[in-house]
C-alpha cells in the first residue's frame, strides 16, 4: 500500500468513527424513547436493556454504516480541501480517479461485511428482539407463537394452535381442517396438544370429525398419529416468520413454495425481500461513489456544507427507497426494479458528477 494511501484512509477512518459513533448513539436515544414506556411499566432492569440492545445491535449496524461512510467521505475530502492538499495532489498529477480507489475499496469492504451481518445476524436479532418484547410484556415467551395459523393450499389443510413452541415442536390446542378440492370437509381434527416425533405428528387427548366416509363419524382417542400429515415443525415455523426474519436462502425456498402451491398472493412481499437483500449492502459503495465528486466539489466550503449535503442524501434516498419497495410489495412494480432503482438512481448520478470532476 502507498504512503498516498495510507494517508487517505487515516484521514478517512477518524471521520468514519466519530459519525458511527454519533449516529449510533442517535439511534439508540430514538429507540429507547420508543420502548421506555415499555421498560417502565414491565419493571425491566437495567441488564435486560442492555441485553435487548446488543440483540439488535447488528439491525442497528446494517442501517447506520452507509449513512457513515457518505458522511466520513464529505468530511474527509472537506478537511483535505480547507487545507489545500487536494489541489496539491491534483496538480501533482494524481488522476481523481485514483484518488478515489482507496475509498472505493473501503466502500467495496463494507458492502461485504454488511451482507455478511444483514444475512447472517439481522433476521435472527429481529425475531429474538420481538421475542424479547413480548416476553417483558407478558405476552409470550421466546421461541413461543401465539395464536399461530397456517394453510396449507397444496393439500387444503389449515392448521391452528393457540401455543407452538418452534424449539420443541410442540403445540397446544390444535385445529386442523382438511377440506376437498370443492371446499367441503374432509378431516377436522381437535387436539390438547401435538408434538413431533419420530418424522410424525402425535395427537393427544384427541376429538376427530372424519367426513370421508358416508356417514361422518365422531371419535375421541387419548393418543393418535396421522402419517399422512407430513408438515414439518421447520415448515410451520417458516410460515410464523416475517420476511425480514428470514434468511436469503429461507426467503428462496419459501418463494418456491409459494409458486408450487398458487399461492402468488402474497409472493411479491417475499420476493422484494430477497432482492432488497442483496441490493441494500451495495448502498456502501454506493454513497462513496456518490461522496467522492460531491466532497471534492464543497472541499472549499469547510465541513458544514457537507453535512447538510449528507442529510439531504440520506433522508432523499431512504424517501425513495421506501417508497420503491412499498410499491414492489404492493405488487405495482416488479421486486427486481423495486430492490434495485434506487441504487441504479444514485450510482448513475454519482458516475455523471465524478465524471464532471477536474
């Protein structure tokens, strides 16, 4: 590595702290405004909270960095510009482009290190911090759904569990309704509870309307099991998950499922998600690529003016990324084009400004 570039992101890591730091502690301040009332009444002490934020920690992280790395370039090229080294360094014949290369790779890093996190860590940290929540409340327990359904379009069968433990695969006060292709019943099953065991389903205490025959007929057994009924406990705890709760590779299989049963209803929220997962990280190198022409064009305005161009930024790329990725949920647009229009939006600018650059 160059002594020029060794420079460069010294003066460009310092900047990156000091915003990481600020707009960290911004974050938490609006959150625990958020949930103070909740962490007041339930009695929450002060090691729960602290608990609660290094679970959503990461969530935080992903967000954060990009609006970071826009605000450390503008400082840093504002802070090289009141000191006249980036005329130096241009009239000494180093191209902007190549001024802009360590910055890129540091954009290039973070975009992999955020996909990384928002992969591997973020769905997770969101279902244990609503799991967190509810349990304060009183409202449940981790690893625990309330009130949990699901639907099964492909064999026409509902389920219904007042309790499900995905942990244990245990449900409590099941309902399940097998219809025919004609929508008329076929099996209702009642059930106190039902756990999976040895690749099946085991009912206890157990009231059973069976129509399949001429005659219905009505029975009550303290123990049965239906081989035929083959969804998973893994299965029914996908369908209990958000799509931000899922990984990329969890959100493809469950698209698949999706197509296989007809139920295209709701695929468009799903598919946006998996998309948005591979778009958002690029937003890293993005607003780099954005900072470089914008932090050397206010180089001599001194670090205020960068601020406000940074804010702005922020707050006009978040606008409509919100309203792109509503859309694509809403099914308006496709999710490829509701993912990635913003990032093509900013990077296409970004190219005309760095190429307006002398």
């Amino acid at each position: 590595m160059r002594i020029l570039d060794k420079y460069l992101l010294r003066e460009f890591a310092l900047p990156l702290l000091y915003c990481f730091d600020a707009f960290l502690m911004l974050w938490i301040v609006q959150d625990l405004l958020g949930n103070l009332s909740d962490f007041i009444q339930f009695h929450a002490r002060l090691g729960q909270i602290l608990h609660y934020y290094l679970i959503v920690l990461p969530e935080a992280f992903v967000l954060i960095i990009p609006m970071s790395l826009l605000l450390a370039v503008l400082f840093c090229l504002a802070t090289l510009g009141k000191h006249n080294e980036l005329i130096a360094l241009r009239a000494s014949g180093v191209s902007v482009l190549r001024l802009a290369m360590p910055l890129l790779a540091m954009g290039v890093l973070a975009s992999l290190l955020v996909f990384g996190v928002n992969e591997a860590f973020v769905p997770k940290s969101q279902e244990r911090a609503d799991a967190f929540m509810n349990e304060l409340r009183g409202k449940g327990e981790r690893n625990v759904l309330e009130n949990f359904f699901f639907s099964n379009s492909v064999e026409h069968r509902d389920w219904y569990a007042r309790r499900f433990n995905t942990r244990t695969g245990v449900l409590e006060n099941v309902e399940i309704h097998e219809q025919r292709p004609d929508g008329t019943p076929r099996l209702d099953i009642f059930a106190e509870r039902a756990r999976w065991t040895s690749g099946a389903w085991a009912f206890y205490q157990v009231d059973i309307y069976d129509y399949r025959q001429t005659l219905a007929s009505v029975a009550h057994v303290a123990e049965t099991n239906f081989p035929a009924i083959k969804d998973a406990p893994n299965r029914l705890a996908l369908e209990g998950r958000r799509p931000d709760e899922l990984s990329s590779s969890e959100l493809r299989r469950y698209i698949r499922a999706l197509k296989r049963s007809g139920r295209t209803a709701r695929i468009a929220q799903y598919q946006v998600t998996l998309h948005y997962r591979y778009a958002f990280p690029l937003t890293c190198f993005i607003v780099i690529w954005l900072g470089i022409p914008l932090g050397m064009r206010v180089s001599r305005s001194g670090p205020m003016l960068s601020v406000g161009i940074a804010l702005l930024l922020v707050v006009t790329f978040y606008f409509m990324t919100s309203i792109t990725l509503a859309m694509g949920r809403g099914d308006r647009i496709p999710p490829v084009l509701a993912a990635w229009l913003t990032n093509a939006i900013f990077a296409a600018v970004g190219a005309v400004l760095l190429a307006r650059v002398r």
